[in-house]
C-alpha cells in the first residue's frame, strides 16, 4: 500500500506539471528505495538529491526529484506499458509477482547506481544528526542534579550518560564516513560525480 500510496503521489505531480517530485525512504530497504527512484524516473522525474524540504540532519529525509524535458513522453509511454501500475500491476525495470520492487538484470546497473547516490547522500545528513541532541542533555540532566545534589558520585553518572550518547553519535559518523566513501568511489568508478558541485557546497 505505501508503494501505491508513493506512486499515486508522483502520478499526481506528474499530472500537474510540478517541477520537483519529493519522496521519502518508505521501503523495506535504501535498494528497495533506490529500485523505487528508478521507477519514478520512468516516469519523467530524474533523482537530484536531498530534497529543499528535509530538515537538516534529518534522519528520515525527503530525496527531490527533477522534472525531464521529456517528462510527458516518457510518463505516457510507461503508463501505456504498464496501465496497471499505480493498482498493484507490474512496474518498469521490476520483475512481475512478488515483491515488485526486484529490479530485472537490464535494470540492475542503473538501480545500483541510484542506491550509490542515494547513499551517499543520506550519509552526508549524519553530520548534523544527534548533534542539538548532545547540547540540550547537559541542560536535561541539571533536572536531576538539582533535586539530588551536586554530589561527586551524581555528576560521575550524568557524564556517563553524556559520554554514552556522545559515543553512539560519533559511531554513527564513523559508520557513515565510512559509507560515504564506499559509494562515492563506486560513483567514481562509474565516471559519475556525485554530489553535484553546487550540492556540496550548500552541505558546507
């Protein structure tokens, strides 16, 4: 149901003319996703990134996608290959029955890639995720602290916790690093640059 909830959406964009399509990950997983994004660009909306929409260092973010010149074209060349799409019916690039987002093998490469972008993308909203977090828990442990006292053993604990979180925080941007340059040297290796210049520097 999300999947026809997600395609309906784009439909409907599609049919009014909106210059950019906005979609978040709904999917059992970021490849599931990215099959997704190769659907919507069969459709005439082309991946572009993290969407306007998204709060910065969101962890569910929104992904923009661009109208095509031949949006038009290719939205009613899909929907007359696949009438019964947005119903449950078989998708573009996607194997029939089942789970519909397993993509076909001549449509694996490019899905590849869009899970590539994809990711790198959403490891670059790590960043600034958790980071207010980490500001406002001294100000909520100073609760406690009022009520039981400044003692030694007492502020031992509330550094504990700080500590804690501080280290899940700087695991998590360890691990998206990490990601961060597994698939930008795919998208390197594929002569694809990614993100796009200007995307980069707006992340600064």
């Amino acid at each position: 149901m999300l999947l026809q909830t997600q395609l309906k959406a784009l439909l409907q964009d599609g049919a009014r003319g909106a210059e950019r399509h906005d979609a978040r990950h709904l999917q059992r997983s970021w490849r599931k996703f990215a099959a997704f994004a190769y659907v919507v660009e069969q459709y005439g909306y082309r991946y572009d990134g993290l969407s306007p929409l998204s709060p910065k260092g969101s962890p569910n973010p929104y992904f923009a996608f661009r109208r095509m010149p031949d949006a038009e074209e290719r939205a009613a060349r899909t929907a007359a290959r696949y009438p019964d799409a947005p119903d449950g019916g078989p998708l573009p690039g996607m194997r029939p029955g089942g789970h519909r987002l397993r993509p076909l093998p001549e449509a694996q490469r490019d899905v590849d890639l869009l899970h590539a972008r994809i990711m790198v993308d959403y490891s670059r909203t790590h960043r600034r995720r958790g980071l207010i977090a980490l500001l406002l828990i001294p100000l909520v442990l100073l609760i406690p602290l009022v009520q039981t006292g400044f003692s030694g053993p007492a502020l031992l604990v509330c550094a504990a916790v700080w500590l804690f979180f501080a280290g899940l925080w700087a695991l998590g941007l360890f691990i998206a690093r990490r990601r961060h340059r597994k698939y930008g040297g795919m998208l390197r290796s594929a002569g694809i640059t990614w993100p796009q210049a200007e995307d980069a520097d707006r992340d600064q």
